[in-house]
C-alpha cells in the first residue's frame, strides 16, 4: 500500500500500515516493531509537505484516536487523543464555550502533527500552537506509556512540544484554551512599502495581522483580526461562496493553470488580481475567522527569522519570487507570533516572523526554494519543519541555542532510533 500526502509531492511504501483504534493498541504496535525491527512513524492528517512521515517500515494513523477525554470549565482545560483533528476540536470547543487564543489559516491538521512541527497563526503577542499545550501522554520506543508536562521534567517537556516525532508517538494532550470569543476581521489593500514602513504600529495596534502579497504588484492584501464584544454574525452562503471558494480556490485555480501553459500572463494577472481584491468585513466566532477553506494544491516553504528583519527579508523574497524564470503562481505570505521557549520551535528564544512561499502543484519549485532558502539563511532563519526546506544539523545547529538539549533528551528517550527515518536523520542527525 502507498502512503501519499496532500500535497502529491511524497510518497512511500510502508511494510506495515496500522489504524489502531486506542492508545493501548498504540502501545502494542510500537513493542511489535520493536520485534520487526521497524522504524515507526505517524501519518497524522498528511499535510507536511517534508517527507518526515516516509518510512518502509511502519506507518501509523491515529485518525481513530481522536476522542474527547475530559473537559474542565473551571481551569478552561480540555483533554483529546492526539488524532483529533483542529476542525473537529474546534467544534468541541465551540460548543462548550472554550476556543484557541491563535490559529493558523488551515484546520485539517490533527493536533499531534500541527504541535509537533511548530505550526502557528499570526499575533505578535501570541506565541505558536504547542504553547498550549500543558501536558501529553507520550508512548516511548520501549512501548511504555509516559505523562510529559513540565512540573515532571522540564528538559522533556520542551523537548517534546515541538519533536517533529523523534521521541515518540503522541497519544493524548491537555490543551490550555481560552474562553470562546468573536473576532472583527477586517480584509483591505494596501501598498506593500506602506505596511513595511508601518509595520510596528499595525503589530502593536492589532491582535492578529497578517499579509498576502503577489511579487509583480506594488499591493498587498491585509488581514487585521481583533475581539469584539459582540455576538457571531455568520455571512450567508451566497457570500461565503463567492469570497471563500470562487475567489480563493476557483479563480486562483485558473490563474495557476494560465500561468502554467502561459507564463507570460502570470505578471498581468497578479496585478489585476490584486487591484480587484477588495474590502472584506466579517463578525464571527474566532476559529471560523481563523481558518479558510483551501483546496488549489501547492507545495510550500516557510521560514522564521527575527522580527527585526521582517521588511529587509519581504523585499528580498519579493524580488526573488518576481523573476520570470520560477513562474510563481501564489501570493507570499507573511505572519508574526511571540517568542516561546520549546527547544526546537521556530520561534524559541526570539520574536519571530513567519515567511511563506507557496508554488502550485503542477509547477516546479526546487530551485525558487533553493534560493529564497539562501536569502532566509543570510538572516539566521529557521524552517518550519513540516514544510520544504534542505537543512542538515550543520547548518541547524548554531541557529537554535538548545540543539544539543533536544538531541541528549532524544537519546534518552530513542536511544535505538526507532522513531528515526531518513528526514528525522538527515534534519537532526543520528544519536
């Protein structure tokens, strides 16, 4: 059986494919490879586009480990199997009052997968998912099952918040969030310069901004999100058609194709595209303004640089992403959030903002990767490590200041590499 992710750009065929159904059978799938002497992996929701999942030996889904085990209104604590979904945990969330503070713009990410590899929204005040987190169950490479949180040990509990699996497999976590609550989100144009000069004032006067920007417009589409003291005003299905999928999946399906078997238009359109968006206002419950539908398939790189350089590196990428020769389709997006102290999180140590590059499916990326990569290397960026990157641990490791605290609590932990494919390998080095 193949194993293929969202994206189509990684595939692999394990010698066992498992779907156990509870976290004891988690634990009995692991000691059976242990016996077969296979590496063990988990597939999540499949939306990395790194090949951190690939494995021939063992892939687990915990699709079916996606239970709610107990919800305390009292501490606003809520605890799920790790194969919950954001999009189902959401809902749950909704419908007893409580919600993330932050989210980023996709929801089908199970909760293990989203905190293991560093995901984030936007919220120069917030930090990224697996701050959240208070505690986890964690099955190690001898079967055992352990409770991680950082009153039992500290050094494991940074470790494990962001592991991109390389400790174990996560069955269950205990979720901090916040009361439900209403966002304002206000969509409108701007001049690229404009945001970039302001750029500190717009951070400071909203809780959540982030940017979209085509590189052959002067233009970039805004997003400000802020609470507001008023009830969920959901826009009707006529409109979020027409906004959510006419505009972001069906007509940016069009563009990418044109652009693909005419790349001469490609410029054109990116500038009509921008001068037509328009003005955008929605009232609604924080994780349907959160998240957005999208279903044009892409491939992605995203790094995390100092905030400081936020508008030195959107120039550069820009003027990267505008030359001819890489034909690229998508809009560059560009997000910030509060530094946090998990070894391996993108954002460890340093306020932080995210840059994202996207190119369609169809169209080849390596080398427009390659060299945003260097520009992103010149300001001491770290990847996002469930998207594309070509980092080694030489080049890693002066980067994060507690590399070799993740790697002695790895080896403490996988001694015999057991969670350790090729990516975990060629990204962290072997123990």
């Amino acid at each position: 059986m193949v194993w293929r992710n969202w994206a189509g750009n990684q595939t692999c065929r394990p010698a066992v494919m498992a779907s156990p159904s509870t976290r004891t059978e988690v634990a009995q799938a692991v000691e059976q490879a242990s016996v077969a002497n296979h590496v063990v992996r988990v597939a999540g929701a499949s939306h990395s586009f790194t090949d951190a999942v690939a494995t021939d030996g063992m892939l687990l889904s915990l699709r079916h480990c996606n239970r709610v085990l107990d919800i305390d209104h009292a501490t606003h604590r809520i605890r799920v199997e790790a194969g919950i979904t954001l999009r189902e945990l959401n809902r749950v969330m909704a419908e007893n009052g409580l919600a993330f503070p932050n989210l980023g713009d996709i929801d089908a990410q199970s909760i293990a997968g989203a905190t293991a590899t560093g995901t984030h929204g936007t919220g120069a005040r917030l930090q990224n998912l697996s701050a959240c987190l208070v505690s986890m169950e964690l099955v190690t490479a001898n079967g055992a099952t352990i409770e991680v949180n950082a009153e039992q040990d500290p050094d494991i509990w940074r470790a494990a918040r962001v592991s991109i699996g390389a400790l174990g497999i996560v069955t269950a976590v205990t979720i901090q969030a916040v009361p439900a609550f209403t966002l304002e989100a206000v969509d409108r144009p701007m001049a690229v310069e404009d945001v970039l000069v302001d750029l500190d004032e717009l951070l400071a006067a909203n809780e959540h901004f982030q940017l979209f920007t085509f590189a052959h417009s002067p233009l970039a589409m805004t997003s400000a999100r802020n609470r507001v003291d008023l009830a969920p005003q959901p826009i009707s299905r006529a409109r979020e058609w027409v906004e959510d999928e006419l505009v972001q999946n069906h007509l940016l399906h069009v563009v990418c194709e044109l652009a693909r078997v005419a790349p001469r238009v490609n410029s054109p359109l990116q500038r009509l595209g921008s001068h037509l968006a328009g003005y955008s206002h929605r009232i609604d419950r924080s994780d349907r303004i959160f998240a957005t539908p999208l279903r044009v398939r892409f491939v992605e790189m995203e790094y995390a640089i100092p905030r400081e350089h936020t508008a030195e590196a959107v120039r550069a990428v820009r003027e990267l992403a505008g030359r001819p020769e890489f034909n690229v389709t998508f809009p560059i997006e560009v997000r910030w959030v509060a530094a946090d102290d998990a070894y391996l999180s993108p954002a460890a140590g340093r306020d932080t903002c995210y840059i994202a590059l996207h190119q369609y499916h169809k169209l080849a990326s390596e080398l427009y990767f390659r060299a945003a990569e260097a520009i992103f290397d010149s300001f001491g960026g770290r990847p996002h490590w469930g998207k594309q990157h070509f980092q080694t641990p030489e080049t890693l490791r002066p980067r994060y200041p507690e590399w070799d605290s993740f790697a002695i609590v790895r080896k403490r932990l996988d001694p015999d590499r057991r969670f350790a494919n090729s990516y975990v390998d060629r990204v962290l080095g072997t123990v």
